[in-house]
C-alpha cells in the first residue's frame, strides 16, 4: 500500500446504470444496437479497518434491501487456495472449482427465498473481492438507485463501481489520492477496470454480452454490431422518463422467441432486423452532430421520437411487447410522447423521451397517471459520465 494511502482508508465508487436506445434482440441477429449510460448510480463504499478495530472480517451491507453478511477472513481463505488468488492487473474468470466453494459460502448464508436472486451478485462481490485484494478484512456498503432486474444494468454498474473502488486500493492503478470530488480514471486503468467488471457479470449472468459493464465504465453511448463496440459521444442533453412496469421476465425466453419467429418467418425477419439496423444506424448520427440552437435541438428530437416509435413497432413485430408495456404506450401517446420498451421487453421498463420544451406540468401528469397504474417512474439524463471514485479519509 502506498503511504499516503495508509492515511486514506475509505473509497468511493459510483457506476451508472444504461439503457437500450435501439437494437435490442435484433442485436443477436447481426443488426447494430445503441446504449447509452443515464444519471442513476449504482455506489459502492469500501473501508478497511484500523489496526485498532481488531476485526478480521469481510462484511457486506445490501442498504436497500436491509440485509448484511459477514465471513471470518479465514473461511475464504479455506474456500479459496491462495494459488487461486490471481494478480490485480490480470483479470481472471472464476473456475469451477472456485465457483463451488464460494457457492457453499453463499448458500451458509441463508439469503431470505423473497431475495435469493441476489445470490449471484453476492458469488461475484466475493469473488472480485478475493481477486484483487486478496485475504483483507474489510466493509463494503453497496446502495443503488437502480431497481433490480428490470433491464437498466444494476448487475454491470455493482461490478463496475465494485471493481473500481477495489483496484483504487492496489497497485494496478495511479490515482491523484488528494484529489478532492469525483475522479475518473485512465484509458488503461478503465480497459483494466471494464475487464474485471466482464468477470464479475460473467459469473451473474453466464454469457452477458459486456455492453452493460463497457456503459457502465465509459459512460455516455456505445454502438454495438456482431460483438465489436465502439464508443460513441454527444453533446446533446437529452431526457427520459423510465417507467418500471415491475412485471419480472424471462430474457432467455424472451430471446428464444425472437430466434423461433425467425426460423418460421425468415425473410420477414430479415426485413425487421435490417429496419432496426438502419434505425439505429440514424440515431447514432443525429446524436453525434451538433445542435447548435434550440430549433435544430427541437428537430433533433423530434427525428429522435419517431425513430423510437418506429422500433418499438418492429420490437411488436418481433414479439416481445407485452399488455403493461403497451398501457405505458398508450398513456404517452395521449400526451404526444414517444415511447418504447428498453432490454428484453415482456414487461420491464419503458423509454419516453421528454423533449427540452416540454412543460413540466407534462411531465409531472403522465408520470402521475403512469404511477396510478402501479408503475414506478424515473427520470433521468441520458449520455453522461461513467464509473467515477472519490476517496475520503475514515478517521
């Protein structure tokens, strides 16, 4: 540890969470999908314990869903061999074997049935814990303004700013230690940062496409085609309301659906995904250019609105729409807003643009009569930074 930060004992991390702009599913069938980062975060605080404190324990705190868990340090150590411990400048995927000892740390637990969903993110929290700093007790306290499982990347914003706050703490990284705020990281440090990330969705979700952890580190917006990313930038500030459906999904399922409708209908699906590509191909352009005055904004927008609309009927034609998502639908359309469905669909959340001049009178009715519906509403700005930490001193 360096010596300046021996004094520092505490960091914290912040990740955003994303959403799909355009693309989604037709994205496994070759079209090119847009994401974007929004201003709700995932934070993670990590401190490790003075001489004084006498604790040899890992300790997590889940603030939002009121659960906490502890391990002796020596019970993951027997869990874990320390050959197993990879280096913190090499990000490593958890075997097997390692997968199972920590599984049985997991299961002692007796995560609530109401919440074992979290189980997985707690398997991942352990592991990139051990990965990058080894044997050290410590508390970590994890809260999010991000609703669970509805499709807005709360798994890939825990292990990115999870995995932030751990490398601060190594040699992995060079960080300005007095800096005062919020602190990005390096282009080397944040591909480091993004790939432990990955490892950590890998174990949550098996086979994630890493477009979640790569928005939730880089922040702003990525284009994505046939498993190449590229980093997209715009200066445009643009708002949505994301309305939570709270109806859970099936994405596997989901996905399943979309490959049978293509096997039935071949050439009409080709057409669907082509649209979409195209779709999103537009919008990645009229983000980029430039808007320099409210009337080119206001057309902007507008081209924005109806490229969302038009997805949204092709994400119908694909089949994964659903009652709750078309009640969103038909609230926004009495208001003139355009809307479609974010991630999987099947239920989940839904993307309506609010337009700069929009009134907040609008915006303040079709979110209560949205609310009314028992769906729970968040706006928020879309494009803005990713992963960022900030270190403070715990004495």
């Amino acid at each position: 540890m360096r010596p300046f930060q021996r004094r520092i004992m505490e960091v914290k991390a912040r990740a955003p969470g994303k959403i799909i702009l355009s693309g989604e599913h037709a994205v496994v069938h070759g079209s090119t999908a847009v994401a974007s980062s929004i201003d709700l975060y995932t934070y993670v605080s990590l401190r490790f314990p003075t001489p004084s404190d006498n604790d040899d324990a890992l300790r997590l705190q889940l603030k939002d869903v009121g659960l906490e868990f502890s391990w002796p340090i020596g019970r993951i150590k027997e869990a874990l061999s320390e050959k197993d411990i990879p280096n913190s400048s090499v990000p490593t995927s958890c075997s097997i074997e390692s997968l199972r000892s920590l599984a049985a740390l997991v299961d002692e637990l007796k995560i609530p049935e109401a919440k074992i969903g979290l189980g997985a993110g707690v398997l991942a929290f352990l592991w990139l814990y051990s990965s990058i700093q080894g044997y050290k007790p410590a508390t970590v306290v994890i809260t999010s303004e991000l609703p669970l499982g509805s499709g807005l990347g709360s798994s890939a914003a825990l292990c990115v700013a999870l995995s932030a706050a751990l490398l601060s703490f190594s040699d992995s990284v060079n960080l300005d230690l007095s800096h005062q705020g919020w602190l990005t990281f390096g282009e080397s440090e944040l591909e480091l940062l993004n790939k432990w990330a990955f490892e950590g969705e890998k174990i949550i979700h098996g086979k994630p496409s890493g477009i979640d952890n790569t928005v939730a580190t880089y922040g702003n917006m990525i284009k994505f085609k046939s498993g190449s990313l590229t980093r997209i930038k715009t200066n445009m500030t643009l708002k949505m309301l994301i309305t939570n459906t709270k109806v859970g999904r099936n994405t596997k399922a989901l996905v399943a659906g979309v490959s049978e409708r293509t096997l039935r209908h071949p050439e009409a699906m080709a057409s669907v995904f082509s649209a979409v590509d195209s779709i999103s191909t537009e919008l990645a352009t009229i983000i980029q250019s430039p808007a320099p005055d409210d009337l080119s904004l206001t057309e902007k927008e507008s081209k924005i609105e109806e490229l969302m609309e038009m997805n949204q009927g092709l994400l119908q034609c694909m089949g994964v729409s659903h009652a709750s998502i078309e009640t969103v639908l038909r609230t926004t359309l009495k208001y003139k807003l355009a809307s479609k469905l974010t991630g999987a669909g099947g239920g989940g959340c839904v993307l309506t643009l609010l337009p700069t001049l929009l009134s907040g009178t609008v915006v303040d009715k079709v979110t209560s009569e949205l609310e009314s519906c028992g769906f729970h509403c968040l706006t928020a700005a879309i494009g803005g930074n990713g992963v960022e930490i900030c270190f403070g001193d715990s004495s």
